[in-house]
C-alpha cells in the first residue's frame, strides 16, 4: 500500500470516519427496501427482473413521515449547516486577514 505512505494518520482517520457516517446514513434505505424478483416469460428463457421498491415496509403513515423527516434532516439540513459554518469561517478568516 504505497499510495497510503505519504497519507498521515489523521486524514485516514477522517477518510474512515466519512465511510463510517454514510455506511450509518444508508442503514434506513435497508430498512425501508424491499426487494422483489419478477419472472418475465420470453422464448426460449425467462428472464428475472429484480427490482427494489421503498415503502413496501411501511405499516402505518406514521412510519413514512418519519422515515422522510430523518431522509430531510440528514440529506439536506445537516448538510446545509455544515456548509453555512464552514463558508463562515471562510469568510471569516478571510476578513481578519485582509484587516477589516
């Protein structure tokens, strides 16, 4: 693993942490998938055709609004904040360094 030399520990740690958090972003996407397999009848063979639908887990609508209250949070909301604090702290910097 050569390429991973000039790497120091705390970008692999980073690099990890990011594969970590959205292996846990993707967990409801499990939960909510079902997978079905439908047989097409064509000659000479069928053909299998998997598909997943979302949803198909859902009992009762309390479960959807949940579901795309956490799919809102932590595909836009959570990014959204992150990106304000980061472009503030850019700005910032920026400010202190050019003197104003």
């Amino acid at each position: 693993m050569k390429f991973l030399d000039g790497l120091t520990r705390s970008v692999c740690r980073c690099v990890l942490v990011s594969w970590l958090l959205a292996t846990l972003g993707a967990i409801p996407h499990f939960v909510v998938s079902v997978q079905t397999e439908e047989r097409l009848v064509a000659s000479p063979n069928d053909i299998i055709v998997y598909q997943c639908h979302h949803g198909a887990a859902y009992t009762a609508a309390w479960q959807r609004k949940l579901f795309v209250t956490f799919v809102s949070f932590y595909l836009f909301v959570s990014p959204a904040c992150v990106m304000t604090y980061c472009y503030a702290n850019i700005v910032r910097v920026v400010g202190l360094r050019a003197g104003t």
